[in-house]
C-alpha cells in the first residue's frame, strides 16, 4: 500500500450547501475531517461601524439584513436596547404585536432552516411544502410593513403602524384564473389577524406532514443520529444559545428564563433534546414550531379584544399622526426634528437580548448622550456556533460537514455582520 | 448581587449597577477574576456570553457646535477631526485610541449576568487571552484583535477574520474612516484587481449631536 498523506479541500465560497458564503479549508485524511478552518467575512458590510454614524431610528433597517431569514428578532433587541437607555414604557397592545411577529418570524426561520437543511442532505420535497407556508407568512409581514422581508416594523416605543384591518387579496392575473384566485383568497376576507388565525389553525398540521416525511424516515436519520454530538458542557462552554443549547439538554431559553415584553403571561413550554446530535436539535425546532403556533394563538386572542395604541404618543421618541401635522405646529416640529436630527438617548450603556429562532441575539448599545450610538455590539447567535465547527466536524465525513452547517443554522448576514 | 460585590471587592476598581452589574478591572487581575467567577460556587458564570472592544477616544464629542443658522447645510457646524475624517487631506494619527475590551458573562445555573471592563493603556495594547478559561472566546478575540488591533497574548491563532485577507489598519477605530482608505477595481490595461486610494468624498448626512436637557 502506498502512504496516504492529508490533504487539504477548499469548500465554498460559491457551494450551495454552505448556506451564503462560507469557505471552508478542510484538513481531510481520506473521506474523514481532520480540521476544519471556516474562513468567514465574505459578507462583511460593518453594520456596526455603520450605525454609528447614523441616528437610532435610521438603524433599525440594518437590523434586518443581519440574520435575514428572522430579521423582526432582530429589530426587536436593537428597539429593546434604545427602550432600555430612554427607560421607555410602551403601550401594551404593541408588546403583544412584537411577541406575535417575533413568533411568525421564528417559524419563518425554522421553515426556511428545515427546507435547506433537509435539500442538503437528500430530501427535495420538504423544501417545497416548508416554502408554501412561509409564503403565507410573508404576505403577513408584508400586510403590517409593505415589505416581504426587511419590514423595518418595530420602533422605539412600539411598531410603525397598526394591524390593518384588510388582508390583502390575490388579484386577477395573466396566470391564474378567477376559481384559482378565489380559492388562494378563501382565508383572505377578513383582517390581518382572521387570517393569521386561519394559518394557525391549519399549521400544526402541516408541522404533521413534515415530520411525516423526516421523523421516521430511515435515510434522515441516518444522516442526522449521533452527527455532531455536543455534550451540555462543551454547549455552554462554546457559547451555544437557542435550540444548540437546548438540542444538548440544557433548559435554558431567554423567553422563559428572562422574559421579555409579555412572554411571561404566555403559556408555552420549551423542547429539550437528550442527545445533543443533529437528530435532537431537528426534534427541537420542530417542537418550537408547534409551541410558537400556540403563542401566535394566544397573542391573536388577546389583540382581538383590544383596541389600545400601537406605539407611545411620547412625540419627542415616536412621529405624531400624520394628520395632526397638517393642522398643529408642534406635530409638524417634532416630526421634523425626529426625521432629521432624531433623538437623543441619555448616557449609559445597555445590553439587551431576545430569543431569536438561532439563539441569544443581543444588542451592547453604548450611548454618549448624543443621537446617534457611540458603539453598537451586535451578539449574534451563530457567530459562536460556526466558530464550533471544527470541533463538531473532527472524525465525521465530508458529507456530515453539510450536515452539521445545515444543523447550526448558519446565516451570514448575522455572522459577518 | 452582594456576593458579586463580596467576593469581588478587594480586586476591583470600580462596581457599577446600570442593566447589569458591571466591574471594571485592571488588566494584571482579569484572569484571575474571571476564574474566581466561574468556579465560585454560588455564582457559575460558566457561559462568555460576548467579548467586544470600544474605542473611548470620541466618547461625548459632539459635531455639531454652532448656534447661528447658515446658508451653507450642515456642514458648517462639523469640526473635521472629529468623527474619522471629513476630508482625505487631513493628517490623522494612527496612534489615537483609547481602547477597552468588555467581557459579558452568563451563569445558566444562577440566572445571572455580569460585565467586565477593563480598559487598556496605549503604551501596551497586550491583554490575556480567555481561550483557556473560555472556549468561546477564540473567535470573539479574533475579531476584537482584527478591529480594534487589541493583542490577546496567550491566543493560539490570533488571525484576522472578519476583513478581507492582506487588509491593513483596524477599521472599528473611531479614526478609520467609514469609507475606507482603499478601494479596488479592474484595471483593463495592467489586466488585474488593482487597489488604489478611495475616491468617494466622505460627507455626513446627520451630525453627531449632544443635547442636555
């Protein structure tokens, strides 16, 4: 036999299984990693170095281009940190609307994970049934914001604009045909929260059917059982937060343990893996899923009976009504102040933290007193997740390195930030 | 909290009570308080939660200074060192920072949080590393040693990570310039990816403003 020596494999930046550009620099002994060096900051753009030279509110955008498959999370720990320094109170019902958008985000971001992770390692058709229901939730972001996605939605002292009481329709169009249109807006009819009550109704069945195609499923765990095995220490030890966490047995989860807006008079309960491989952390996510259908329920319930403010009516932090400025000075003063100059938070520093679909996502805002921030930290979860990669991969295969990229739930708008 | 304050009293220099407990440590005591919070019994801040650095050399300047109202926008009121650079023909020095690295710690077990600043002279930007203590801090070091330049001794592969390979300067020092010293482009005629200095002029939309009430 000849002498086999290691050698090294690029991976990425351009392959479809690294989720975004991901190059990896793989120390390979035959098929099996020996290391792993993940090259990230392909997509670098300084978020941080760039907040710090623009107003709060004008920041809040950038929040969703960090992780962009839950970009409400995200605004949502940037809004806290500013409500934090300015020891803002917001008005109830907002509270219930952002805990209600955070939760259509985490099943965006579980579907979307699900989707890709399961297209990687061999299964097509999941990504398919994950994508219809996200199209529903999208059409939800998109009634509230006008965006699909980067929605910009939440601000400091509650959110842009309130629940429309219009679900937008599906118009008649060159490719489908009246019955078909008809039957896209059959949930359609009422408002933005009959329609997301519809949703809930039919999505714990729908989380039926794609476990249905994964749970039992023979090729699934043969990818997914005893790869990338975490153990509780080595998780906390690393940094892990989120389903990495909870997928290695530790309970911890921030909308439990520190809650946050109205999470604590919510019921839901928190999926704990025992194993902590790639197979219990999918169980986990897909628990979550189930468990954010039920607070999506409750929160709908409550914001059907209220009639409360969106945002706070303190007009130095939040726009006055757009028609009050037509007719009062003052409005038309302080919208102009607010959209030029914006506002100034007192001196302090803060660090404030949601729990985003991936983990800990949380904000270190430093303010000097003046309007912009003086240094803006951005935590993101999987910024300490990939950097466990080479631990995770070490002893597996090549075709498990995918495995446990898909596992993380790895997204680079948040980890190059 | 008071055993926080207990445990750590005779080591620190300042203990601050904002969002969290904050204590500001000398560097030569970082290590060790580090160690005594993790292994303390009552208090298992087994997790790093996040470790960043700052650059305190523009803390609570402001930009914007005049009283009297031009005709000339707003960069009339913007003194040109303040924030980076307004304009490329002014000298900067490199030398000017003032950093601090700020360590956020977790206990799972406790449900506590703590911060932990400490704040580095210039002559020696050499802080210990917490890889040891910390396995999650590898790459929290590598980014703080890529912005900043901060030098974590004892770190086992202290590279660049979040900029491009061969880049030079650290660029989330306040006097970086936000867009940048260099840019690249194809250059048809040397047929290459060529870097030259930027050629965008810098401006600032909003001025940085300090208002007390």
């Amino acid at each position: 036999m000849s002498d086999y020596k290691n050698f090294t494999m690029n991976f990425g930046p351009q392959h479809p299984a690294a989720h975004g550009v991901l190059r990896l620099i793989l120390e390979m002994d035959g098929e099996v990693i020996r290391s792993a060096d993940p090259h990230i900051g392909l997509l670098h753009r300084a978020t941080e170095k760039l907040a710090e030279s623009k107003p709060y509110n004008q920041n809040i955008g950038y929040m969703d281009r960090l992780d962009y498959v839950s970009m409400m999370c995200n605004e949502h720990a940037y809004v806290l940190a500013i409500e934090d320094i300015m020891k803002l109170d917001i008005p109830e019902r907002s509270k219930y609307i952002r805990v209600m958008f955070d939760e259509i985000t985490r099943i965006l971001n579980h579907l979307l994970w699900l989707g890709a992770h399961a297209l990687d390692i061999g299964a097509m058709s999941v990504f398919l049934y994950a994508f219809r229901e996200r199209e529903d939730l999208m059409d939800c972001y998109e009634a509230v914001s006008g965006t699909r996605m980067h929605a910009t939605y939440y601000r400091p002292g509650g959110v842009s604009k309130d629940l429309p009481n219009v679900m937008p329709k599906y118009m008649l169009n060159k490719n489908q045909n009246l019955d078909q249109v008809e039957k896209l807006n059959y949930n359609r009819e009422g408002s933005l929260l009959d329609f997301i009550e519809s949703f809930i109704d039919r999505f714990p069945k729908n989380v039926d059917e794609y476990e249905n195609l994964l749970t039992d499923n023979r090729i699934w765990k043969q990818r997914t059982v005893g790869i990338g095995v975490v153990s509780p220490e080595r998780a906390v030890d690393l940094g892990f937060t989120g389903p990495m966490l909870r997928g290695s047995g530790i309970e911890w989860d921030l909308r439990k343990k520190q809650p946050y807006e109205i999470y604590k008079d919510l019921e839901f309960d928190i999926p704990v893996g025992t194993e902590g491989d790639s197979y219990d952390r999918y169980l986990v996510r897909m628990q979550e899923m189930r468990e954010s259908a039920r607070i999506i329920k409750q929160c709908c319930n409550w914001l059907k009976t209220d009639n409360g403010e969106y945002i706070s009516s303190n007009y130095k932090i939040a726009p006055p009504d757009r028609d009050d400025m037509k007719e009062s000075m003052e409005s038309l003063i302080h919208h102009f102040k607010l959209f030029s100059e914006g506002y100034c938070l007192p001196v302090g520093e803060t660090y404030a933290c949601v729990e985003a679909p991936k983990g800990e996502f949380g904000i270190y805002l430093i303010s000097d007193g003046a309007n912009k921030p003086y240094r803006l930290k951005i935590r993101a979860p999987g910024f300490p997740h990939l950097a466990s990669l080479d631990e995770m991969a070490k002893g597996h295969m090549l075709s498990d390195v995918v495995t446990i990229i898909g596992t993380q739930d790895i997204v680079f708008g948040e980890i190059d930030r | 909290m008071n055993k926080i304050r207990e445990l750590l009293t005779d080591h620190i220099v300042d203990y601050i009570e904002t969002d969290m407990i904050t204590v500001i440590v000398e560097k030569s005591k970082l290590k060790m308080i580090l160690t005594l919070l993790k292994e303390d019994k009552n208090l298992q801040f087994t997790q790093l939660i996040d470790l960043c650095a700052v650059d305190y050399i523009e803390y609570g300047k402001s930009e914007w200074q005049t009283r009297e109202a031009t005709s000339t926008g707003y960069n009339r009121g913007i003194k040109p060192t303040s924030h980076s650079r307004i304009d490329f023909s002014d000298e900067t020095d490199d030398d000017d920072y003032e950093l601090c690295v700020i360590y956020h710690l977790l206990s799972i077990k406790k449900n506590l949080r703590i911060r932990i600043k400490c704040f580095l002279d210039n002559s020696s930007l050499i802080i210990p590393s917490v890889t040891d203590l910390y396995a999650a801090a590898d790459w929290y070091e590598r980014e703080a040693y890529d912005l900043f330049g901060v030098l974590f001794e004892g770190h086992n592969d202290l590279r660049r990570i979040l900029t491009d390979y061969g880049f030079i300067g650290h660029p989330f020092r306040k006097k970086f310039p936000l867009v940048g010293n260099t840019q690249v482009r194809y250059d048809p005629e040397q047929r290459k990816v060529i870097n030259e200095p930027v050629d965008i002029n810098p401006r600032t939309l909003v001025p940085k403003v300090i208002r007390k009430k």
